[in-house]
C-alpha cells in the first residue's frame, strides 16, 4: 500500500487561504493533511518505498532573528579544523525516516509539516524531523511539534515541475530557514543560568537570548550580514553549507537585517562563557509571518 498526501479546505469560520487555516483566536497556522491509498503516481510510491538510509542525507537551517540575524554555532574541537562556525543540523536518522513514515501512514494526524507539492514526501519529512532534532540537540531550541515552521529553501531556479526537493538539496544535504523569535530562547535570569550551562551570545552587544549548547559547541553568533555568514560557514561541511546559503541570497531567500541592527564585528575567535556586561537593548515584536519577509 502508498500513499500519498492530500490538502483540504476547511469549512470552518476561521480565515482559509490555499488550504492553510489561520486560527486569529490563537494565532495558529495549520493544514489538515489527509493520507490515501494511491496507485498512479509512480514518483510518490517510489519515494515512500525507496530506503534513504543508504543514502547519508543531512538537514540544514538557516535560521535568522528577524532582528539580529542568522543563527552560527562556534565549534572549537574539530580534531582536523581550526575554530569555525556551523549552521544547526546534521546526519538524518534512521529513526528519522522511520517517523516521518509513520506520520505519512496514519490517517489520523493532522500537521501542516508536508509540504503538499513535493514529490519526495518521505524525505522532506525526515528531513524537517532530523534538522528539528539536531537543533534542539544543539541549541536546546525545541521545534520538534512545530515542523511547519522549517521551510525548504530554494537555492536554484526550480524546475518545471516545482517541487520543493528539487530546490533545496545539495549533495545530499536539504536545507531549510526558521524564523525565530524571542520565545525560542532563554531570555530572563542570565546570571542564575549560566550555572546550567546557559550561554549568551558571542557579539560585542550581546542581545539577551540565551541558549542551552551542546558539548559540540562552544559558543554561538548572531550574523545579520548573510554575505559575512557565508564566508564564517566556509569550513562547514566541506563548504556544502556556505554554497548553500550562497546560493538562497542569490534566490533571494535570506535578507540582510544590518538595517535592523547596529553593526559591531564579533571576536570570532572567543569561545569562552560571555560575561553579564551585554547591554540589554529593546526589539521590535515580529510574528513569523514578519520575519518571513526579511528571511
């Protein structure tokens, strides 16, 4: 049995837009996603049979503050590296692949994490769930029930047929933007938390949004020039990411924020635990819609 996915108006009395609901009584944005037996599209059944596994696929994210820009971790430990920076992601999982599978198969879900006009449903999917795992291994950031919000990337025109797969993928590695807000961080009680491991950021002016790192990192940036993210991503991943994320500015993609933000140059060579001198500093409220326009 394949499957394949299927979106649907509702006929509720929230505001429907191309089978997207906005709920405006709680500001949630969700698509009812259905899943049928098929039997006539051979790429759909194709991709839902084949075992990516074998295949090693990574997730990216570009994930940018709509006020401070894109999301870098700083990584000193690399055996073969010197010091760089990384964007958030990884390997996808087995176990990755094996929940977007089931997610796909049970009919009683209703998630706006599949993107309806992909012909590989099965690895976009694994995909959203490996990078959500891996930023929330990383950075402690958890979007793991928020999938919608990873949007696949589009470094290169895409092709006739539109699909998202065809457009976010480079060298077996997909890659996806999140907007973030303020929320997804850890914004009160610097001073208690740096005993639970709580970091601030590496900028002169460090606005006050922590995170949670992994052993794997030591340090992390707010980059609003993408232009300079992309030279600091150049020892990542063999340079797949840097190309990437060359690739979206060049699409149009990700937008540079400097106008939002006084630019001060980072000392990017400082992995140690920053101290509670950082100026607090007021930022504009953006939903993700907002911060869409500026990623």
């Amino acid at each position: 049995t394949f499957y394949t996915i299927s979106i649907h108006r509702t006929t509720h009395s929230s505001v429907v837009d191309n089978g997207i609901k906005y709920d405006h009584s709680s500001s949630s944005t969700q698509i009812i996603i259905t899943t049928q037996q098929h039997n006539n599209n051979p790429t759909i059944m194709s991709d839902l049979n084949h075992d990516y596994t074998n295949d090693d696929y990574r997730a990216f994210l570009f994930g940018q503050h709509p006020v401070n820009g894109l999301l870098l971790l700083y990584c000193s430990r690399k055996k073969k590296k010197p010091p760089h920076f990384q964007a958030p992601g990884g390997h996808v999982d087995k176990e990755d692949f094996d929940a977007a599978l089931a997610r796909l198969q049970d009919t009683s879900i209703s998630s706006s994490s599949v993107d309806e006009d992909s012909s590989h449903p099965l690895l976009l999917l694994a995909c959203k769930i490996g990078a959500a795992r891996e930023l929330y291994e990383e950075t402690g950031i958890d979007l793991r029930n928020d999938l919608h919000r990873f949007q696949p990337v589009q470094i290169r025109k895409r092709k006739k047929d539109g699909l998202f797969t065809t457009s976010c993928v480079l060298k077996h590695r997909l890659f996806f933007r999140v907007c973030f807000t303020d929320d997804d961080f850890v914004t009160e009680g610097f001073d208690s938390m740096v005993a639970l491991g709580i970091s601030q950021s590496m900028n002169t002016e460090a606005p006050m949004l922590m995170l949670k790192l992994s052993e794997e990192h030591q340090g992390f940036l707010f980059e609003p020039d993408p232009r300079r993210a992309v030279d600091l991503l150049v020892q990542h991943s063999g340079g797949k990411v840097s190309t990437a994320l060359d690739m979206a500015i060049a699409q149009g993609e990700i937008k540079d924020v400097t106008a939002s933000l006084e630019r001060n140059e980072p000392d990017v060579i400082v992995g140690h635990p920053m101290s509670n001198e950082a100026k607090d500093h007021t930022e504009t409220e953006k939903g993700v819609l907002d911060c869409f326009e500026c990623c």
